[in-house]
C-alpha cells in the first residue's frame, strides 16, 4: 500500500508539473494594475527622465520612425468633436464654439515597445514637444481646466504616435450678410494653423475617419439657429514669412424664422389692419381718427426701433427694412388719407357756402329789381305827357 501511495502522489506531481494551471499563466502574462503602472512610470523616465534620453520637447520630431529617411515635415491628423455652440450675435458677427480638439503625429523619439502595453499616459507637466497651433478667426478663447486641465496626451504602443487632445471653448468671428435677414443663412468658420511652422516643417490633414463628430442634439440646440450643414476644407495661406498650412471648419447656420413670425411679422400685420379701421369711423369723428393712426404710427416706428437694435448699422438694405418700411407706408397712408379726406370736405363746405351766398345775393337782386321796375314806367309815362303838352302848345 505504502508504494502504491507513493507511485500514485509521484504520478500526481509530474502531472501538476507538465500541465501547469492555465489561470497562472494568465496572471504571469497580464500583470496587476499596480505592476502595469509601475512599468508605465519605467517607460516614461526611459523616455523623458533617464540619462540615456537625449529628449528636448523644444525641438520637433522628424516626422517618421525609418532613421535612413530624410527629415520632412511632420503630418499632423486633426479631428474635433463639436459639443455646443452658443451666443451667435449678430451685432459683434461672431458666436460661441465649444469643442474638443485632437490632433495626432510620429514623434519617433518618443517610441516604445511592450509587450503589455497598449499605450502610456503623459500629464500635462511632463513637456513633449506640441504643434504651435491657433486658430485665425479667434476673438477670445480658454482651455478648460476644472476640476483638472482637460488634455490628454497619449503616447502608442510600437508606432510613436502621439494623440494630444484638449477641450476648448473659443469666440469665433462670423462676418455675417444679412441682406436677407431674418430668413438668411450665415456660413461661419473655425481656420486653424500653426504660428511659427511653415509647411516645411507642418502639414495639417484632416483625419480620414470622422474627422468631424458632432454630439447629439446639437443641431436643435441653439436657440434661434439651426446647424444644417458641417463641411471641411483647406485655407494654407501664403504670407511675407513663408506658406502656412491651414485647416477650415465651416459651419452653416440657418436663421429660425417662427420667432419673427410671432414676434414681428404677424404683430405688424395687425398693426396695418387697425390703421385701416379709421376707414370705417365717421370723417367728423376727427379725435378718434388721429389718435388711432398716430398710435399705430409710432407703435410700428417702436417695433422696427426693436428690431434694429439687435442689428448692426449695415449699409444696405435688409429683407426686414423692406417689410418695416411697406407697413409703415400703409399706416401713414391711412393717416394721410384721413387729412386728404378732412381737407376735401372743408372745400366742399367752402364751396356749398360761397353758392349759398351767390344764390342768397341774385335772391335779394332780383327782389329789388322787381320793387324798382313800376316806379320807372310811371316817371317815364309822366315824361310824355309833359312833351306832348309842350307839342300841343
């Protein structure tokens, strides 16, 4: 029994040995979130930290991971994720844009290779070499740092590719037309370059896949616009110091039209219908008359004050000052229709009494020549019988 045991315990340990637990291996070959920290720290003093490292986040990368190659530009992919956009004004031409910015390049000094890790982590303090990037259009802009700086920077597994992204809000400027206002449709922009790089040293591309994400809502979420269309383009310019790359982000925006309809179009309407209700009033009733055209006068003078107000003193003529202007035509219209009538029924009077008087003047001549005409027949029949009787004798 006593061999039997030791055979069957001797068979046990060589099985154990040459099979071993596959839980095991599993642990062996995927290390404890701790363990994987741990050697994401040993990867970042490798890179940026260590004696060894000969990094300088002042100069720019080559661009490519093959050592032979010569040193080209550094393509940089952009993509963005637009979360609102907000404060369209139409009296400063410009609006709001909220948004997260990526942009990915090789910084083939920065390569690493593990076998397990995907990628590392970089804070903001640890410096890397960046693209000098700002946007042409900007009029005020900030990076967002609450609770903490919003930026990631990641660095990839065994290409050197770097993703830096940041969440930015920025006021834009939107040189807007507003010849057909409020039924118009502005076509602002977002242009991004680098500053200092010429395409030389950067070239902006967009990325190939989404390289515009939009949140969900975002179309209906501003209040008096509506985002109808998002395209992408380029803008390199060419200045006094060299060719800069340039990326475009056009964003169309259409002007809802049911707040005017309800607040302007209709109110005005109704304004011109009432200035017509003077029509109907007795041309006699002259107070009633006045009061009710004066008051729809400068009512419409007040609304179109309002409208103006939220509108930059622009040097042509807008769809909106068309439809101001018909509506206080027919309301002065009504008024000075009342003063036309008012005046040609004095005349009438005047006339009516210059004919009364004319009449009451030939009334009274002709009674007088009637009294007159019998007195005149007897002095001249006197007349001849005194000649006769001078005759006779």
């Amino acid at each position: 029994m006593t061999i039997k045991m030791l055979l069957h315990l001797f068979l046990l340990v060589n099985q154990a040995l040459a099979d071993p637990d596959p839980k095991m291996d599993k642990r062996k070959e995927k290390p404890s979130g701790y363990e994987k920290l741990l050697d994401e720290q040993k990867v970042i003093r490798r890179l940026l930290a260590s004696p060894q490292s000969d990094y300088d986040w002042r100069v720019r990368p080559r661009g490519s991971l093959n050592p032979n190659s010569e040193a080209g530009p550094v393509i940089v992919q952009v993509n963005k994720y637009l979360r609102s956009i907000s404060k369209v004004d139409d009296v400063n031409m410009e609006y709001s844009l909220h948004f997260t910015f990526r942009e990915e390049w090789v910084d083939e000094r920065l390569y690493f290779a593990s076998d397990h890790l995907d990628h590392i982590i970089l804070t903001p303090g640890q410096k890397i070499w960046t693209p000098d990037t700002f946007f042409q259009n900007e009029k005020d802009g900030k990076k967002h740092d609450i609770d903490t700086p919003n930026i990631l920077i990641r660095v990839h597994n065994g290409t050197g590719k770097i993703l830096y992204s940041c969440r930015l809000t920025l006021t834009l400027s939107c040189p807007m037309r507003l010849a057909d206002y409020p039924l118009d449709v502005q076509n602002c922009v977002a242009d991004f370059a680098s500053y200092a790089y010429t395409v030389r040293d950067i070239v902006y591309v967009w990325k190939n896949k989404d390289p515009i994400q939009i949140k969900d809502g975002l179309r209906q979420s501003l209040p008096s616009f509506l985002l109808s269309r998002v395209s992408i383009g380029n803008c390199t310019s060419n200045t006094a110091t060299g060719s800069y790359s340039c990326l475009r982000t056009e964003l169309q925006l259409k002007r809802e039209f049911s707040y005017y309809l309800l607040q302007l179009y209709i109110p005005s309407f109704m304004l011109v219908a009432v200035s017509w209700v003077s029509f109907w009033l007795d041309k006699d009733s002259v107070p009633a008359r006045v009061t009710l055209g004066v008051t729809t006068l400068l009512t419409m003078t007040t609304q179109a004050s309002g409208v103006n107000a939220n509108l930059p003193p622009v040097s042509y003529t807008k769809a909106i000052d068309i439809w101001i202007g018909v509506c206080l035509a027919f309301i002065f219209g009504a008024l000075l229709e009342f003063a036309l009538v008012n005046w040609a029924a004095r005349q009438d009077i005047v006339r009516q009494s210059y004919r009364a008087k004319q009449q009451a003047n030939l009334f009274f001549r002709n009674e007088n020549q009637n009294m007159y005409t019998p007195l005149t027949s007897d002095v001249n029949s006197m007349h001849m019988s005194i000649n006769l009787r001078e005759v006779k004798n």
